[in-house]
C-alpha cells in the first residue's frame, strides 16, 4: 500500500484520557516521525500534534482509535497520492 506523509491535530477536553491517548499513539509508533504536545493548564486541555508516515490502513486505524476516546477531537491531513508512487 502507498505511503504517504500527514499530520494529526489532537485535542484532549479531557485530561483523565491523557494516558489512554498516550498509549494509542504508542501503539502506531512506527508511523509517527515526529510529535508535539502542549498543555493549556488555564482551559484544563492539551494538544498534540504528529507527524505520520505511513498507509492510509495504518493511518485510519491510529485517527480512528484516538476518535473513539471520550473527549478527544483529532483531525488529519495528508499528502495527496501522486501518480500511484511512494513518497521516498
């Protein structure tokens, strides 16, 4: 499958789901090339921001999972597919 490069916008509304988020994205770290993550202690939130690599399978499972947490909102974007090739 083709693979190609993106980012992940994730929102934690709710703090208690810190580790829960931490450990899906630990789960895909073989995708994830690079991260951020800062904390907004006066609205009681955090967001975290990847940089991925990876197919559109891996990609959807790890987006798909982080949406399934109970306050987080996560949004992607990625790099169009190009003349059917692999980003080198």
């Amino acid at each position: 499958m083709e693979e190609r490069i993106g980012f992940i916008g994730i929102v934690i509304e709710d703090l208690v789901q810190t580790a829960r988020v931490n450990q899906i994205i630990s789960q895909y770290q073989e995708i994830v090339t690079g991260r951020i993550g800062v904390p907004d202690h006066e609205r009681g939130l955090a967001v975290i921001g990847l940089l991925i690599r990876g197919d559109d399978i891996k990609v959807g499972a790890l987006t798909g999972k982080l949406g399934n947490v109970p306050g987080v909102q996560v949004k992607s974007a990625m790099t169009k597919k190009e003349n059917g090739g692999t980003i080198q």
